[in-house]
C-alpha cells in the first residue's frame, strides 16, 4: 500500500463511519459501531496494520494521520453515544409522577414580634440619620421624669400623665414617658449631642382598643448651636419618607408639652388616602404621628446647658400607634395577646 | 371647653362657616373635639300633608306626591324616598327656599315637574348622619307652619380641647380674643354697667396672702331667687350644666363667659359679718355642697366666717352657705386663688369643679373685679336688689415680667424668615405694652396670659399667628459621632435575632405580675417592686422574672387551638435592693408540643424534650464562651426536680433550662403534656462583651480525617460527663473530634451496665494520619476510659 492509497482509505474509511454514526439510531448500534471501526478487528484497526510495512518518512505522516482519524471517530462515537445516554436519562425521569402542588414540609421559623418590627425600622432610620442610641431607667425618680423637665409638682401638666408610683427609698415612678431619657443624658453629657432612645414607659390607663398601661416610645433629642424649628421639621420629614415613602409630607401644629417651647404636634399627610381624606384621617387628610417641639430654656439649664449658647429639638412618639398604622393593626392589645396566629405573620 | 358659636359672636364679629372656625383654632393650637350643630338653618320649609301618592310614569322607585298646604293650596313634587304614606305631616321645601347654603331651584325629574322637595333631617341640617327617607312630623301641626320655628336659631357647639398653659382659652372671651388677635379684629367686651354700690359690704381678712393674693366681693341685699331667664338656661344648658335659679346660674354663666369662677354665699349663714381666708386645721370636718365630708388637712385653703368654713377655696362652696330658694341677702366672692395650693387639694380628696379647674390652671387676677362687676349687673337685673361697695383686697398687684428680645432671635428659634413688620404686628396684637427701641425689643403680656415669660414663648406666639407652614424644609445636617447602642439593648437584640433564626417567635408582656405568682416563681415580694395604684390586682408587681407572663402565653394560644409554641421575650426585670430599683435584661424561653409549627401529613411531630431544650439553649449561647450548664444545685418548686440545669457564667449561675413542674402548670390551667422553659440574665454577659470583640477563625482541616467507632460499657451509674471528661484527657498527639451516637442498655448487657457508642475522628492539621497512628490514638482512648471510668469495649 502507498501511502497516497492509505491517505485515500483513510478519507474513505472517515467518511463511511461519520455518516453510519450519523445515522445510528440507538446506543447498541453506536457500540456496534464502534467495535467495527476501532475494536480488535475493526476497519481502523485493519489499516493501521498496514503502517508496519511502510518507510521511516512514509510513517511520519501516516502516523498522525491515523491517530487523527482515531480521535476523529471517537470524539464522534462519544457524542453519540452521549446522546443516547441522554435522551434515555430523560424518557426516564418523564415517567416521574409527582404532585408539586401539596404543601411544602413545615420548617420550625421564629418571628419577631410586629412592635420590634416597627421600632427596628424606626431606629434603622434614626440611626441613619445620625441619631446615637441612648437608654434610661424604666423606675425613674421624680427628678428626672418630671422636675428636671420644667413639669412642676403641683402643676395640671403633671396630673395630665396618670402615673404609677411605686414603694422605695425616695419618691418613685415608673416612667411616664421615655423624656427621662434627655434629663438623664444632658445630664451627663455636653452638646453635640443626637440621640434616640426607644423603651417602655407606663401609664395608669385600663387596658382597652387604644390604650395599654404599658407601650413604647422613641424619644429624640438634638442639641447643638442654631438647632431651631426647622431643623426638627426636616429631620421628621426625613424620617417620615423613610417610614412611608418619598411623597410623605408632615404639618407642624402648635401644641403644648412643659418639656419643649415652641411645642407641636407633628401630623403626617394621610398615608391611606394621600390627603383626600378618608375612615383612618376621619376626613381630614392628617394623621396625629408624635408631639416634638424646642427644648424649653428650663430644661437645659435643669440639666447645666446654657439655654442662650445652644438651642435642641426633642420629640417623642408612640411606637404602638405608628406600627398599627404601618402593619394594619386596629386593637392595641393584639400586640399584647401574643397569639401565635398573628405572631407567625410577621 | 364648651363654645357656643352665637355666644362668641357677643365678643367678636365673625362670619365664618363652623368648618373654617374649626380650623382657624387647629391653626391657633385649640383642638376641637367635636362640633355639634343645633337650630334650624333653613327658610321656606313648610308643614304640609301627603294627600296622594301615584307612581312616577318614567322611573320604578320615584313616586309622584301631591300635598295640601293649608288654605286649599296643594302642590305635586317628584319623591324618591322608601317611607312616604298618606296622611303624613312633612317638611316641604318650596322652589326658593334655603337649605343651609344651598337654594332651591324649580327642578323636572325624569321629565316631570317638581314643585318643591320633602325633606330628610339631613337635608335640613338638623342631623349628620345619612338618615333613610324624609322626615315626618308630629301630626298634631297645623299646615303651613314655618318649620324653621320649630328648632330654634342656628347654633353650634365646639368641644375644644385646652391645653393646660392656656387657662386664658377657658372661657368666650378668651376664645374671641384668641381670634381676634388671628384675625385683627376687635374684641367687644360686654358692656359692662359698673355699679357704684351702696351700703357696707363685709370686711376680708387674708391669713394665706401667698394662697389668695386678691379677693374682692361685694353684698347684694334685697334679691329675689328666681328662675333664671330663658336665654340664659339655654346657654348654660349647651355648656352640660342643669341650671338650678338665678342665683347659682350667674356666678356659672360669669365663668364660662369670662372665664373667673364666682362664688355666692347666703349673707344669713355668714356668721359675725367678716369673710376669712385661712388655711385649715390638720383635721377639721367640711361637708361640701353635693353632701361629700372632708377631713381637712393643713394646705387647705378655706373661705371662712368667725365661727366657721364655708368653702373649700376655688373648688366647692359648703353645705353651711350656699344659696337657697328663700336667700334675699347674698355675698359675691371674686378672688384669685394660687394655683399649686388648688392643685393639691384637689389631687388630695380627687375633687373637682369647673371652677378649681380653672384656678388650679391660673385665672387672670386683674379679671377678679371684672367679673364681680359682671355678675352684679346680672344678679341686680334678674334678681333685683341692691349692691353694696365692693371689697377689694390685693396687697401686691400682679405685673407681668418684661421680656426684652432682639427680632433675629425668634426667626432663630423658629429657623425661618418673618419679616419684623410681621412680628410687630403679632406681638403688639398680644401684649399689654410692647415697644422696639431698634433691635431692642420690650413686651409684657398682659395678666391674663402668665405663660409668655421669655422669648421662646413669644417665638411660640410668632409661629401661631404667623402660621407653622412658614417653618422650612431644609436638609438634614448632624453632628455626628459614634456610640454603640446600649450594651443590654445590644445583647437583647443579638439573642433576640439568634432566637428567631432557632424558631421562636417574640412576644411583648405587659411587666406586671401579682403576688401570687411572684411567690410561686421563688420570688419574696420585699425583695420586688410594687406599684402603689396598680390598675388591677395580679398587677401590683413589676415582674422579677419573665416565665409567668410567658407560661400566660402558652395558656391562651393553646385555648386557641396553637399546640405547638416555641415562644420567648426580652427584656427589663424587676427586684429592689435596699429600696433601690435594680433594672436587668433577662431572656427567657418556653417551648411546647413540638418545634415545626403546622402538621406534614400523618407524620409524627417530634416532641420537644430536654436535648432539643438543651441543643437549642447550647446554640444560643454558643457565642458566649465562659457558658456551661450543670445539673442544677437547687431546683426551684416550679421546675421538675430531676429535669433542670444551671446556666453557668464562670461558674455563677446567671439562669436555668428544664422542664416546668406539672403543678405550675396545673395552676396556669395550661393542659400541655410538658412545657420547657429557659431563662438568664444578661447582666453578667453585659460585663465582658463588647460590639468591637470578634472571635478569631480557626483554621479548618484540609487533610481528611479517619474515623472509627468506639462501643463501651459502663456502669449506668458513670454520667456522660464523666467519660467524656475521662476521653478529654487522654493524652493524644492527633486530633480528636467525636460525638455520640448511641445509648443502649437492656438485653444482651450484664445488669447495671450501659453501653454508649461515639464515632471518633483523627486528623493531623498537616498531613494525612497513617493507620497505625490512628490505631495508636484509638488503644490510648480505650486505656484511657478503661482506667479513669472501667469502661470495657463492647
């Protein structure tokens, strides 16, 4: 055999199995295959036989060419048979029977109760806008919930906020308010300052739809030079967008706490109807949010600051009132029934 | 506070719709609660009687009704509304008439004239609420009556809410000249005709001159106590009082018109001819007017004669004094009482009256004489009789302090722009004197308003009237530094997290506990804070520990049908130490039926038992290093006596894990096979944590490990503590990872004996062991535990 004749059979013998691979139609016809071409006796196998006979010169292209067609006729038996593989595989896994619409295995899953979903989300706020986290005694002295925050003994103001007193050595309350907060902080701390301070005050109010003895507030407070009103109606309106969204407007009106002077109260347009008014406005396109207002000249001197070097704005808000505006929540005491129905849905 | 709108306009012209009032005071800071509209505020509605109903021809719901008017007149109008009938009596508005602001006009419903309309109580004014169908009147009325004349005028009724600075708003006047000063107009004072008086009134002497800084009064002799006039018992009506003679009447229809309370004494039951003001003796009986006896203390102020008291001072005349049906000669008291020394007498015995409310809140001084002059040209015009000249006692009249201010300092407070022509004008609408010597400004407010005592309420003045909307918006700016939050809070919020990641689910208890279930938890209620009004009884404490309210928790959601609960809260507890309150995060857990929460097909939910309890606990607190847990030391009555451990910190117990005793939870009614509780303090964790401390990596092995199985038996006695203990210290140069996995005693062990099974695992942190070192290690580990425990390999 020359090696143009071997050239030749081998383009032939290429030719003839690429198509009959083609054209196989099983997997056992491929193996049948590839016992003809490249097994003991296979047509391949049979030609390079012939190498043997040929030049040292003569097998230096011949060789290559040989192996090339080997890897050719592989490569091509592979992908067929690979095919095969494939598509059996297949029609095997289509006879599955499965009914994908029965419910998923329960997984044990814990819930964070929804008055720490909303405060989380207060405070994640807060906190960006630069306020640090502070906190007081929830057993307050009269001091500091009350004197220290120009609310005179003997004064309507401070009968206005049913107190619970409790036994002890000096005169003590639990706090109607988490203001005890500032006393306590500007006490020990000079302007700059910018805080928030969530926790539980109390008052002695019965249980019922919209009142609890026991509930949450957040209480801020920013004391530094030139802090004025318009500070405090920024930072709100800030706040309020990260609450309800960009479009959130706030309107101040005037109001009266002893703590702050000037005092507002703080209304968020109606989250429910945009301001047409609606059933939780009650027509008026408002929502009562927080009481806020400057921290009263008495206050900081109370607590060693100079009234006339640096100003604040201090505000207080229910946590309860916001969350069941947020979460949809009617009765005040859902959040302290802790039935797991409700619990699991947040 | 109670407003008449048609009372207000004897001080002030106004003419505003009820609805632009309301919101003019919102504006001002006055809350109103609630309008109430009364009268007619109609014209050309007539009674007239249905005589005949026929079907519309165009529409199945109208009818066409034809009705007499009286005087042989009939008209046919086109009527929707479900109740007409024959023979009614009705409203009926005629082309032209006036229903509030709205005018009639001729109309053709569905191609039929209607001549006029019958009416519904709502299109009348006369209710708020969508009432169904049209109004039928009392047929006894004659037809053709000019229905507006069976309600009255026009009127509305505020229900504003004061706030406590403002005592001033208490009253009409205040109320106009709030508005006033909003909207620039004059207020007209009543004119007042100030009788001259004749004759001697009684002499007043003041012991208590810091209690009652003036008092005036005057006789009147020779009245008659009659009915009062009808004007006047209406007024007096709308503001909810049931008005008794026009003695008691006037002193009432004074202070809601000027705001000072007045009191009237029968002159026959003044002893001894001198009025005194002095405090009471610690002890002394006083019988009120409404029948309630006090028994006095020494902050008391009372009015007196010689002999006796006849009033509590600015809260309730006596039973001893007051006016009676058959009083001809009378004394009028007109005082001004310190507010704190009202305060505490009405916070002593829980008394209270529109009077003390507006003493104890500050009533202007200089209005005292005012209101004396007032109610005697009533008491004279109504009752008749004679005045006498009036006692005036005040020693020190009062002035307001001067508060001197630079214009820039309110836009500073206030962070805007008002101009100071703006300010001037609303500072001069509001003082007694206000004067500006260029920068330097001077304001005194006049007596009736003590809270405008420094420039930050006059900047408070300044944004009322100016109006809040002129406050900006403007970005955010901070000084900002950085603390990390509270190292409680943080800790309680880091559990909280891993809690919920574990499967518990939050709750939020109200922090009161009773007596009862204070002893029960181990707790001696001395060393407990107690509430001295508790709302209610089982809330006289604040809770020393959390499990009670939890264990609450399990007992409604299981009345509910919620069997399996794993439930937890964090936060403050309660004790008192010396009589000082000590405040201490706690985290506590209870967990029921089993972890997964709903049911998967018949499946059996895994109970939780202890281990879970314990895994669960472990993996908590796996952050905290110094934690162990040990077989607690002394068991609480309310945990199972073999099931509870101690959650150690160093050694120091900080909490406990285990099982709820059965009787605990009998007495919580909880019907549950078995309830797991864990609770600790974190005060102690507090101590050594930090947000900056992160433990460090520990490197992972990356050559395989071998493994082996080891099976030995022990005596039961021998704790799983102990032969780990024992296989911890064997002393090995690989390294040992192992766990078990599995218990057995019974068949095929000799009696009192176990056999526990661990898996072990060898590694070597850089090189793959060779087998004869594993060998090595696992012949240590079997001398080891053979020594230190008798353990043989099974």
């Amino acid at each position: 055999m020359t090696i143009t004749e071997f050239k030749t059979a081998c383009e032939t013998l290429q030719q003839e199995y690429q198509t009959k691979i083609s054209a196989a139609q099983s997997a056992s016809e491929v193996e049948d295959l590839r016992v003809a071409s490249l097994g003991r006796k296979g047509a391949l196998t049979d030609l390079l036989k012939s190498l043997k006979d040929f030049s040292i010169e003569d097998k230096k292209t011949a060789g290559p060419l040989g192996n090339a067609l080997k890897a050719a006729l592989t490569a091509a038996l592979d992908e067929k048979q690979s095919f095969f593989a494939t598509k059996e595989l297949n029609e095997e896994l289509n006879k599955t029977e499965i009914d994908l619409t029965l419910p998923g295995e329960p997984v044990a899953c814990g819930h964070r109760h929804p008055l720490s979903v909303a405060q989380d989300r207060m405070t994640e706020i807060l906190s960006q806008l630069g306020f640090e986290w502070a906190e007081g005694p929830w057993v307050e002295d009269e001091k500091h919930n009350f004197d220290l925050l120009n609310i005179p003994l003997h004064h309507p103001a401070r009968d206005a906020q049913d107190t619970f007193f409790v036994d002890g050595k000096m005169p003590l309350v639990l706090r109607t308010h988490t203001s005890n907060v500032q006393s306590r902080y500007m006490e020990k701390h000079k302007p700059p300052l910018r805080i928030m301070a969530p926790g539980r005050v109390f008052r002695n109010d019965s249980l019922d739809a919209t009142h609890s003895p026991v509930f949450h507030q957040i209480e801020g407070l920013y004391v530094d030079k030139n802090v004025s009103m318009a500070d405090l109606k920024s930072d709100l309106t800030a706040f309020m967008k990260g609450l309800f969204g960009d479009k959130a407007e706030i309107r101040f009106r005037p109001s009266f706490f002893p703590f702050t002077e000037p005092s507002v109260e703080v209304d968020v347009k109606c989250v429910f109807c945009q301001g047409k008014g609606c059933n939780v406005c009650k027509g008026s396109g408002w929502i009562e949010m927080l009481g806020a207002g400057v921290v009263h000249p008495n206050v900081l001197k109370n607590c060693g600051i100079d009234p006339e070097q640096f100003s604040g704005y201090a505000f207080g808000m229910g946590v309860e009132r916001l969350a069941m505006m947020m979460l949809n929540i009617k009765d005040i005491r859902t959040f302290y029934e802790n039935d797991l129905r409700i619990l699991k849905q947040f | 506070m109670k407003i008449l709108y048609s009372w207000l306009k004897d001080f002030i012209d106004l003419d505003l719709t009820p609805e632009e009032l309301v919101k003019k005071l919102t504006d001002l800071g006055i809350e109103v609660a609630s309008v109430e509209t009364t009268g007619a505020d109609f014209e050309g509605v007539y009674v007239a009687q249905i005589i005949k109903i026929e079907d519309h021809p165009n529409s199945d719901h109208l009818h066409l009704v034809t009705l007499d008017l009286g005087g042989g007149k009939t008209q046919r109008v086109v009527c929707g509304a479900p109740n007409v009938a024959v023979g009614q009596k009705v409203p009926l508005a005629k082309v032209g008439a006036r229903l509030g602001k709205i005018v009639l006009k001729p109309a053709v419903i569905r191609g039929v004239e209607s001549e006029g309309m019958i009416c519904s109580s709502d299109e009348l004014g006369l209710t708020h609420t969508r009432a169904h169908g049209i109004l039928v009147l009392d047929e006894n009325l004659t037809l053709g009556t000019d229905v507006s004349t069976l309600y009255g005028k026009p009127d509305s009724l505020f229900e504003l809410e004061i706030t406590s600075n403002r005592p001033d708003l208490l009253s009409h006047l205040g109320v106009a000249r709030e508005l006033g000063a909003l909207l620039n107009k004059p207020v007209k004072f009543p004119e007042i005709k100030k009788i001259a008086g004749e004759g001697k009134s009684l002499q007043v002497e003041i012991l208590n001159p810091q209690g009652c800084p003036r008092y005036t009064g005057r006789v009147i002799r020779g009245v008659k106590n009659v009915e009062s006039p009808e004007w006047m018992k209406t007024r007096l009506a709308a503001m909810g009082l049931n008005p008794k003679n026009a003695l008691v009447d006037i002193t009432n229809y004074v202070m809601f018109e000027l705001g000072h309370p007045l009191h009237a004494f029968d002159l026959r039951l003044v002893e001894g001819g001198k009025i005194i003001v002095r405090n009471a003796q610690a002890g002394e009986k006083f019988t009120l007017l409404n029948g309630r006896e006090l028994e006095l203390n020494e902050n008391c102020l009372m009015i007196a004669d010689e002999k006796k008291a006849t009033a509590l001072a600015g809260i309730m005349g006596g039973q001893n004094s007051g006016v009676q049906d058959d009083t001809t000669d009378i004394f009028v008291e007109s005082a001004y009482f310190n507010p704190p020394t009202i305060n505490k007498t009405v916070k002593k015995f829980a008394v209270s009256s529109d009077s003390s409310q507006r003493f104890e809140r500050g009533t202007d001084i200089e209005g005292a004489l005012t209101a004396l002059h007032r109610a005697s040209e009533l008491f004279v015009e109504l009752c008749g009789g004679v005045a006498s000249e009036i006692t005036d006692v005040y020693p020190t009249p009062y002035k307001n302090p001067q508060v001197v201010f630079a214009p820039q300092e309110i836009n500073k407070i206030l962070g805007t722009n008002i101009s100071d022509e703006r300010l001037k004008e609303i500072f001069s609408r509001l003082a007694l004197s206000f004067t500006t010597d260029g920068d330097k400004w001077t304001f005194v407010a006049p007596t009736h308003r003590r809270d405008l005592n420094h420039k930050w309420d006059l900047a408070e003045e300044a944004a009322r009237f100016a109006g809040y909307d002129q406050i900006p918006v403007s970005p955010t700016k901070a000084s900002l530094a950085f603390t990390d939050a509270p190292k409680g809070i943080e800790l309680g919020r880091r559990f909280a997290r891993r809690l919920i990641g574990l499967g518990f689910c939050e709750c939020k208890n109200i922090d009161f506990l009773g007596e009862k279930e204070i002893k029960a938890f181990g707790f001696d209620p001395k060393f407990c804070i107690k509430v001295k009004n508790a709302l209610a009884q089982g809330w006289d404490y604040l809770r020393p520990t959390l499990l009670p309210s939890l264990l609450k928790n399990v007992e409604s959601n299981l009345r509910f049908g919620n069997n399996n609960l794993a439930l937890f809260e964090t936060t403050k507890t309660f004790l008192s130490m010396k009589g000082f309150p000590v405040e201490n995060y706690a985290v506590s857990g209870v967990l029921c039926g089993s972890l997964a929460q709903e049911k998967f097909f018949a499946a059996a939910q895994k109970p939780v038992d202890f281990y879970l309890l314990k895994g669960l606990v472990q993996t908590l607190l796996n952050s905290v290093e110094a934690i162990t847990l040990a077989p607690a030391k002394n068991v609480p009555g309310y945990m199972h006596p073999k099931i509870c451990m101690d959650i150690l910190l160093n050694g120091k117990s900080i909490g406990l894990l285990g099982q709820i005793h059965p009787l605990t939870l009998k007495t919580f009614g909880i019907k549950a096979e078995a309830v797991w509780a864990f609770e600790f303090a974190t005060k102690m964790i507090e101590k050594s944590f930090s947000a900056q401390d992160f433990k460090p990596a520990q490197a992972v092995a990356i050559f395989p490990p071998s493994l082996r199985d080891l099976s030995v038996v022990v005596d039961k006695t021998v704790s799983y503590a102990q032969l780990v203990s024992a296989l911890d210290k064997t002393p090995l140069d690989v390294n040992l990872d192992y766990h078990v996995i599995d218990l057995y005693q019974g068949e095929h062990l000799p009696e009192g004996k176990k056999s526990v099974t661990f898996s072990l695992s060898f590694s070597h942190p850089e090189r793959t062991l060779k087998d004869s070192e594993t060998e090595d290690a696992f012949k240590r580990i079997v001398e080891q535990l053979r020594g230190q425990v008798k353990a043989e390999l099974r």
